[in-house]
C-alpha cells in the first residue's frame, strides 16, 4: 500500500479532526505531486480553469489540465474555493470559510498538487535566480570528458549585478582534444544606438569569453542588428550597416568595401554583429542561410572576394543542413580592406544536428572530433525549478523560476588550410517567475489559452479523461431515421430538379477548383436565382447509395458527398433567403429526400438578426447576403451514439460540410464564406426549432458574383 501511495495511485483524503473534508483522487496518471500541507504564509489563487460541478451525488472540483479531481465532502471547502477568487493565505481562508487552519492546509494541499489552486509570486530579486542557475551550470552544463575546474573560476567573475530577466549562459565546447571551455553570457546591453524610435541594436548582448586555465579575456560582445520596419534599398542597407558599426565603435565600414558591399546586396542584412577587440579581422557577421539559393549565392560572392578555395569546396557538404523553422547562419569576419578568411556555418535546426554524422564523415573532420562531437549533441537536455527561501534555508512552494540546460547549436569553422573544426554550444537559462501578482499557472499555460477552450480541448481527447470517448451508444433512444423521406412534407415548396451528372461532368477540373476558391463578402450584387441556390443544395446534400459489409452481410444505406461519423449525417441546412429570385424572403428547412424546402414559421424580426449577423461577423457593414446556409444539428441523433465527443464531432462535420459548400460554389461561380460565428438563440426564435434538440451550429453566406 506504501508504494501505491508514494507512487500517486492512491486517493487522499484531509480531514479536520475526525470530519473528512475533501479527498483527491488520481486520475488516468498517477499524482505527479503528492499533497503536501500548503505554506502557511503564502498567498494562494484559485486557476482560472479550474471550475465546480455536480455529478449525481458528489460535488467536484476539476481543472482540465489533468484528469485527477477534488471531491468535496464538507461545504466549508466550497467556502474555501470562493475565497480562492482573491490571493488569500491560509490564515485568511480559515476566517472566512470556519475551517480551521490546519484543515484548510490540509486542503489546499490536496489542490495545489493538481493545480486547482496555485501559489501567486510576491516581488522578489533576480540575483538569487542568476546565482543558482550558475551553481546549477557549473556541475551540470558539460558532458563527459569536460572538466569544471577552469569553468568554475571562470563562472564565479561574471558580472550578474545588472542581470535581467534575459539572463542566460552558453557554453562553446572544443572538441579539439583541448576540451576548452569559453563562456558566453547575455547581459543588457545599452551602447550608442540601442534607444530611440530608430535604434539600430538589440537591449542585450552576448559578451563572450574565452576562458584558459580560470582567466577569462573578453572575446568579443555579440548584439542583435534590429531589422528595418520596412524594405530598404541595397544603397539604404548598406548606410544603415554603417550606422550600426559606428555605434559599435569600430572603424570598420561597409561603404567602400567592395567585397562587404557585394555580401550584403546579395544575402541582405547580417541579424547579429559582434565587435572582435585586439583582431585584425575586427567585426564578425551572422547572416541567416534560408535555403540553397542563398548558400549559392553566397559561396560566389565570397570566392570573387578571393576566399580560400580550400574552404569554399566544403560548401556542398554542407547543403544538407540548409532548410527547417530554424534557419542556418553564416559568420564571416569584416576587416577595413575586405572580408576575413575565416568561415563559421552555425546549425540550430534540430533535424538538422541528428544529420551531423554524415555531414562530418564528408568533410573529412578528425574521427576523435565527431566522436566527441556526438556525445555532445546527445546529451539529454535537462530541467528543474528553483523555490524561494525562507529566512531559516528551508524551501517555500513559490518558485523563482524554471531552468533549463540543453544544446543551443553547433558550428561548423572552415579554417583558412582547408581544415574544419566543429564545436558545440550548450544553453543554461532562467524563464523567471518572479513578476509580481502572477502565478506559476501563468508561466506554463499561454493566456491564449481561454478556460472553455482548454475544457473543450481535453475532454474530447484522450490523456485527460477518465470516463468513455467514442460509440458507447449509452442510451437506448433510437437516432433521427437515417434515410431521407423522398416524399415531400405538406406545403413544401418543390425546387428545380437537378441533373447532379450532368452538372459535375461541366465542372472545371477539381484542382481548379480548390486554387480558385475564395471568401467573398460583397453582397451589393444581383439577386441569387432560386435555381443556382436548387443546385447548390443538391451537389452538397443529394444522397448517394453506399454499402457495408458486416460479418458477411451487406447493409445498403444512403451517403453524401461529405464524411460523417457513424454514417448519421445529423446536420440540415436551413436556408435564409434575403434576395433569392423566385423565393419569399423567409427561412426554410431544406429536405434533401425530396428536394424541396419546408418554410419555418419563426419571428420575422428574429429571422432578420439571423441575416444580418453575417454582416457583423465579417465587418459587412449594412450590406446583407443574398442567402445565408445555417448548419443546424440534430444534437440527440449523434449523442445516443458518441459518448463524450459528440459536440467534437458535429464541429468536424460543421468543416467539412463548409468546405463541401464552399468548393461546390466555387465550381459552380457562386461567391461564399463561412461565418465565424452566430446567434443559436435568434436562430431558434427565427425558425421554432428547438435550441436543444435542433440547433444552429455553423453559417455560411451564398451570394452571386458580380
């Protein structure tokens, strides 16, 4: 029992005296935290997606980033969750709800392991976040076959007084048999050029530093080249360059540089410059390679400015790294007369790191450097978080910030004789959870993330559900009938029969189609004839015989053109003609068995907001739609069969029916586009449909092209 209850698979209930008050239950996962009485000086909040429910006889409190929940026994726990709306400790939450404060630890214990309730950061400095990821560095930045030593000396003179937020270190290894470890550090950077509607620098710099024996020297400082807020001309490129090294401080200079000018007219603009201090070759450049034209280009303008050959050879060894989100860089060095004759390619795409070996193998780098090499890159990135101190060293459960040390990038140095030396760059960083007022849920989960949204999201997957997905068919109500009447409805209105082959045979070839299709909201035009709208429907909703095979048996069934779960096709159409020739302005259901549209007798009034919510949802101004498709779902046909997925499945069904829509308009010459949203109450007023049973779910407006 010990084990299942170390190992997070065992229910845990608080208690105040012998009273249970709540009890938390694992989930598909075992418990990550195990309950641990909460802080008794720290300021809790409830998340914001954590929410309370009713289930038959239990009351629960749930968050849907995990499938573990709260159930709650004793309504002073209720009271404790409302006192969670504001920052409360535990002191304050026992006053308000009559808990004592033993058992209101006890309960926001079990929350705060699951994340229903989160400690709120209070104001604290950066400097001990900085100090501690730089102990952290010191044992486990380096993999093996790398010693410390040096680094540690090295590590303990870095300047963290003025350490921000963007704080990190990176650690460039040399597999040269040296195992030589230089350090970079970013740190705020605020030289000429960096303030100002115009500045021409990034805020922070990576000051580099080589590191021999414990004694550092300052090897460089590297900044970000702040990109223009539109095109520049090759002429203005090249003026904005030179403001940039002016307010480095170096004489370097783009302009009458022949060979610097060629490299910038033809790559464009570099996106980091670093100042080499004490170098003949004084300014390093990194411009970002995006794909093999580039490369090309560059290799060309570098060979006319009289590079080596024997680095220049290497360059189709190196074209299978080019390409991914994370582009390839180019260091090259500025001089005062030319370009250095050094060249530097760094690789930050992880696809293209896993390719090193090979890339290696063809550029004839030293076997005892790949080997290194790759233990590098191998290394397992590695995690932790960091928690305040209490004044007596104990640990507190606010924390300073997450950290992080993984591999950053590799480079690739062509060496002026020919020789290539590969060196790897490892990252130790801060992301700070220090600002105050916020709460660790805030640093993990993206303030996009909206409490519906992320319900929605995780209860129709698996991962976090405890319950059934799928076809359970739970109930025993029988499903709307599948197949269509062909018989119309009394008092239906019979639209214009349509010849469905003859139609497609004059369609333009499919790919046409999907390349032509576009979203049109002018709706100033020409009333849409009934016919057109008669055809529409049929292409999209006309029913085609299928056939299934079930333990031998075939099963003969009506299908559509669209996919549906389960072979219900749940969602109608109802039509709202504005402007239709040959159609009463009015709303209609459109029976496909038949063919013919059944008018629905709602309030007028309402069926005009139905319309005109096309206008507010895609900024039409006054202008209202010739006609407007509602995809209105029979909600129970697919919920009898789908367990916890039926809402998921008829938004599927939602896309791919407007999609259908859209290309058979397209095909057809008819302009459309689909709403991003609507009004389900005006639509139910609008039609007398139940909002319930048979309710509106998607719109699309239909209009003829002008």
């Amino acid at each position: 029992m010990q084990k299942l209850a170390d190992g997070g698979f065992l229910a845990v209930t608080a208690y105040q005296g012998d009273t249970p008050l709540a009890t938390l239950v694992p989930g598909v996962e075992p418990l990550e935290l195990l309950p641990v009485d909460a802080s008794l000086t720290t300021a809790y909040r409830l998340s914001r997606f954590a929410y309370l429910h009713r289930t038959k006889r239990q009351m629960l409190i749930e968050i849907p980033t995990t499938s573990a929940y709260v159930e709650i026994h004793d309504p002073r726990v209720a009271a404790v969750a409302a006192g969670l709306a504001f920052d409360q400790t535990p002191v304050a939450l026992a006053a308000s709800s009559g808990l004592s404060v033993a058992g209101v630890r006890e309960v926001l214990g079990l929350m705060r392991s699951i994340g229903i309730v989160v400690p709120v950061l209070r104001g604290l400095e950066f400097e001990p976040a900085v100090r501690s990821l730089i102990d952290w560095a010191e044992r486990e930045a380096l993999p093996s076959g790398f010693t410390n030593s040096g680094l540690v000396v090295g590590l303990d003179k870095i300047p963290v007084a003025d350490a921000d937020t963007s704080f990190h270190l990176i650690f460039e290894l040399h597999h040269d048999g040296s195992r030589q470890v230089d350090i970079s550090v970013c740190l705020p950077y605020s030289g000429d050029g960096t303030t100002g509607d115009r500045a021409l620098l990034g805020p922070t710099g990576f000051y580099e530093f080589d590191v021999v024996d414990g004694v550092q020297s300052l090897m460089g400082v590297f900044v970000h080249l702040v990109p223009p807020t539109e095109p520049l001309e090759q002429a203005a490129q090249v003026q904005r360059l030179d403001q940039a090294l002016r307010a480095l401080g170096t004489e370097c200079r783009i302009r009458g540089n022949v060979d610097a000018v060629a490299l910038v007219e033809g790559i464009g603009l570099p996106g980091m410059l670093a100042v080499l201090p004490g170098r003949e070759d004084a300014v390093r450049m990194l411009f970002s390679i995006f794909d093999l034209t580039t490369l090309s280009l560059a290799r060309a303008i570098l060979a006319a400015a009289g590079l080596p050959e024997a680095s220049l050879s290497h360059f189709a060894a190196i074209e299978p790294l080019i390409g991914g989100l994370a582009p390839l860089r180019i260091a090259l060095d500025l001089t005062e007369t030319g370009l250095g004759s050094r060249i530097g390619f760094e690789v930050f795409s992880p696809q293209a790191i896993e390719m090193l070996a090979g890339v290696m193998e063809n550029l004839g780098v030293d076997p005892k450097m790949q080997a290194s090499v790759l233990i590098a890159t191998s290394e397992p990135p590695k995690k932790r978080t960091v928690y305040q101190l209490n004044p007596d060293g104990s640990a507190t459960d606010i924390p300073i910030a997450n950290q992080s040390i993984d591999l950053l990038h590799i480079k690739i140095g062509l060496e002026r004789n020919g020789e290539v030396v590969v060196k790897t760059y490892s990252y130790a960083g801060n992301k700070p959870l220090n600002e105050v007022g916020k709460s660790v849920e805030d640093a993990d989960i993206p303030m996009s993330w909206e409490f519906h949204d992320l319900l929605f999201h995780t209860k129709t997957r698996y991962g976090r559900v405890r319950g059934k997905l799928g076809g359970t068919a739970r109930f025993t109500v029988m499903p709307h009938p599948a197949e269509p009447s062909t018989q119309p409805a009394p008092g239906d209105i019979l639209l214009p029969k349509v010849d469905i082959s003859a139609v497609i045979a004059a369609d333009p070839p499919f790919g046409q189609v999907l390349e032509g299709r576009t979203s049109i909201r002018s709706w100033d035009g020409p009333e849409l004839p009934v016919g057109q709208l008669a055809e529409l429907l049929a292409r999209v909703m006309h029913l085609i015989p299928r056939s299934d095979e079930m333990l031998g048996e075939i099963f003969e069934r009506s299908g559509r053109v669209y996919p549906s779960g389960g072979g219900l096709y749940e969602i109608d159409i109802v039509l709202f003609a504005n402007r239709v020739a040959g159609l009463a302005p009015g709303a209609y259901l459109y029976r496909q068995g038949s063919h013919s549209l059944g008018a629905l007798n709602g309030d007028k009034a309402k069926q005009d907001k139905v319309v005109f919510g096309a206008s507010e949802a895609t900024g039409g101004g006054m202008s209202r739609p010739q006609s407007l498709l509602v995809l209105a779902a029979r909600f129970p046909d697919i919920a009898t069969k789908y367990e916890g997925i039926a809402y998921s499945l008829m938004l599927k069904h939602v896309g791919v029916m407007m999609a259908t829509i859209q290309y058979s308009a397209a095909a057809m010459g008819l302009g459309s586009v689909a709403l991003g949203t609507g009004d389900s109450d005006a639509f139910a007023l609008a039609t007398g449909l139940d909002y319930y049973t048979h309710g509106s779910i998607g719109e699309i407006a239909i209009s003829p092209l002008d």
